[in-house]
C-alpha cells in the first residue's frame, strides 16, 4: 500500500552476561544472605542459619569488594542493580570503595599516606584489641574522606552525585521500613548482621596489614606491605587471602589470584607473611600471643622508621 513502510525490527533484550562464570557463586550468596534473614523473620530464630548467615555476610563484604575492583557483569543495567542490590545487602552505599579502597588504600599501600593504615591509630600493633577496634578507628578517618569527595563530586559530575545519594537513599529507606515493621525483627535479623558484615569489611584490612612493612620503597622486599592466608578462607571467600596478588593486579578476576599469588609472589614476599591459614593465625597471634610471648608476630617496621600519626 502506498505510503506505508516496514515496522523497524524489535530491539532484543540482552541477557546479562556474567563477566566470569565463578561468579556464579557469587550469586549464590547474594541470593541466599536475604533468603535465610526473610526465612528467619517468618520462622523465627534458628542457630545453624543465623551462623551461616552471619558467615555469608562476610562472603557479601569481599562480593562488594571485587565488585568495585571488576564489575560483576558485562553489561551497565545489570552491574547498576548490583550496585543498589550489594548497599541493600551490606548495609552501606557501594560507592565508598572508590575513595577509600581504590583511590586511597591501592594507592598508597599501607604507606604513610593510606588514611587507614594500621600503624596510625595507637603505633604498631598487632593484638585482638587492634583487629576489633580498627573498624571504628578506620571509620573516624575515612568518613570526612567520603564527604570531601562527595561534595568535589556534586560540583563536578552532578549525575554521579545523585547515583550515590541514591545508594544512601535505599539503606537508610530500607532500615526505616524494616524497623517500623518491627524493630526487634529488623535489628536481629537485618541491621547487626550487616554491621557484622561492616565490621568484617574493616578489619580485614588490619589482618592483612598489622606488622607488615609499611615504608615505600623500601629495598629488597618492596612487596612485604601486605600479608596472605592460603587454606580454606579462599574458596569459601573468594580468595580474599591472596592479597599481594590482589593488590599488584587489582583488575585481576579474584578466581586468577591463586595462580598469581603460586606463581609470582609466594616466595617473593617474607616468609612472615605467608600464613597457613586465617583462623589458626588469628588463635596463635590474638589469643596465645596474649599470653606467651613468642607466638605474637613481629613487626617488619623498625621503631625508628614508623612516620608520625
């Protein structure tokens, strides 16, 4: 007929593609952490569960973090969901990797500048007292680090701006909802293990830093700023032991960090800083070192040397 034209074909949907196919245990516990808190809220309280949703609320805090390192997905809808399903799942705004871990803790690398290097707050400890108030210290210092860079960002790239406060928006809307649903519910099932999460997020970074070298440049062993676990936290915790690895290639999918770590750094790095395993490190160090003497680490930063706070 004239004057009429074919229709334009249909556009297709892409499918989200997953960047690599390990992530599929990924998903598995961004799917199960809010499956066993809803279960619960139903239910009510079961020991085994809450144990092991306690544990994947570790699982989502390193999920998070190799999700701002290597974005989960190939395409930007399904990695922008993440973002908003990762600050619903953690607790707090995905977006605070990028000043505090990226631009500031790879940057810097436990050196005099790291805002939350571990030697800043009380000198160079390494005791259960340091890994359980770190996250609090780390939280004074790094918080104004968020503002600043959150008032530099709405000057100069508003829409990234809005992207954040919508982060804020989503937890602190969910936290208010859950809470005036019931409060009880929403604290025991919701908002302690996230800050059983958070806690966690923080800490780890005084595990893997605690009495390591912090001097930059230093010779001969420029890659002792950092200490690494191997055994059974990094399968269950993708590999979040292997952090030399990590850091030297940050961009690297976190399934690849165990032949990096084999293959380029294990013996590159001081043999103090090589450890079997987390807990057992975490036993012999924090609770028998409190005790005997000699099963407390020593620090790889000569007291002369230590900047000041």
């Amino acid at each position: 007929m004239a004057g009429t034209f074919p229709s334009p074909p249909a556009r297709r949907l892409r499918r989200p593609r997953l960047r690599h196919w390990r992530d599929w245990q990924s998903l598995a516990y961004l799917a199960a952490l809010p499956a066993l808190a809803a279960w619960q809220w139903m239910h009510g309280f079961h020991w085994l569960l809450y144990g092991l949703m306690l544990f994947l609320t570790l699982g989502v805090s390193v999920i998070h973090h190799n999700h701002a390192h290597l974005r989960l997905w190939r395409g930007r809808r399904a990695n922008r969901f993440t973002d908003f399903w990762l600050t619903l799942l953690q607790g707090h705004p995905t977006f605070v990797f990028w000043p505090a871990h990226v631009a500031n803790h790879h940057r810097f690398r436990h050196g005099p500048q790291d805002a939350a290097r571990t030697y800043r707050f009380g000198g160079d400890t390494n005791h259960l007292w340091g890994y359980l108030v770190h996250p609090l210290q780390a939280a004074t210092v790094l918080y104004p680090m968020f503002i600043a860079w959150l008032a530099t960002l709405r000057r100069h790239r508003p829409g990234a701006w809005r992207y954040c406060m919508a982060q804020y928006v989503l937890w602190l809307g969910s936290w208010a909802a859950l809470l005036a649903l019931d409060w009880r519910r929403a604290l025991l099932f919701v908002i302690l293990p996230q800050l059983h999460g958070l806690h966690w997020l923080l800490a780890t970074n005084y595990l893997q830093h605690a009495h390591a070298d912090g001097r930059p440049g230093t010779k001969g062993r420029s890659l002792d700023y950092a200490r690494n676990f191997e055994g059974l936290v990094n399968p269950l915790l993708f590999n979040i032991g292997l952090h030399t690895a990590h850091h030297e290639h940050s961009h690297a999918h976190w399934s690849e960090l165990a032949r990096l770590h084999r293959e380029r750094y294990r013996d590159r790095v001081h043999p103090a800083l090589n450890e079997r395993g987390l807990l057992p490190y975490m036993a012999r160090v924090f609770l028998l070192g409190a005790l005997v003497p000699r099963f407390r680490s020593r620090s790889l930063m000569p007291a002369s040397s230590l900047p000041p706070p």
